[in-house]
C-alpha cells in the first residue's frame, strides 16, 4: 500500500520539516492546511517547497513523488523539478 509524506522546506524552521505519513496526498495536504491554519508551521508564504515522499510500507526506502507548491491552501505540483532525475542519482527507492 502506498504511503505519502512530506518535507516542508523554509527559512523559519531553519531547513526541514517531516510530516507524519498518510494513505494519499489528499489527507496529506488536509494535515498540512490544518497545520498551517494552527500555526504548528509558519506562515505558508513563507514556505519554499513541499518534496512530497512516496513510500511502500516498511523496509523499503520512499521516492519522491514530486516537487510542490503550496498555492491557496493547497498543494500545487512544480512540473519543472524531474523527479525521476533526483530518485536515479541518488537510488531512491531501491
């Protein structure tokens, strides 16, 4: 069974941070906005990039599933970041 979770990149937490992980992107995004809405995380202007992580359950490493943004409270995919490039190079997922 699939598996997603995130890395929040920005400046006001001083590098990364994890989500929890979460059947599809949809709950994921809806933990986000809860997360933001809360201010567990920082202003969401403020964030650089979402790398949203796919996993397989345990015992096998995550991919990345791709690079997004966070557009009007929701997460927005940035086609211009080849994820399948990054997963090669760095054998992501084997």
């Amino acid at each position: 069974m699939l598996q997603y979770s995130a890395q929040v990149h920005s400046p006001c937490i001083n590098g990364h941070w994890l989500t929890p992980i979460y059947p599809t992107i949809k709950k994921l995004q809806e933990y986000l906005q809860k997360a933001f809405d809360s201010g567990m995380l920082c202003d969401p202007d403020g964030v650089e990039e979402i790398v949203v992580l796919k996993g397989q359950g345990f015992g096998h490493m995550p991919k990345i599933h791709g690079y997004y943004d966070w557009v009007d409270g929701k997460l927005k995919l940035d086609k211009s970041k080849p994820v399948v490039i990054h997963n090669a190079l760095y054998k992501w997922g084997d």
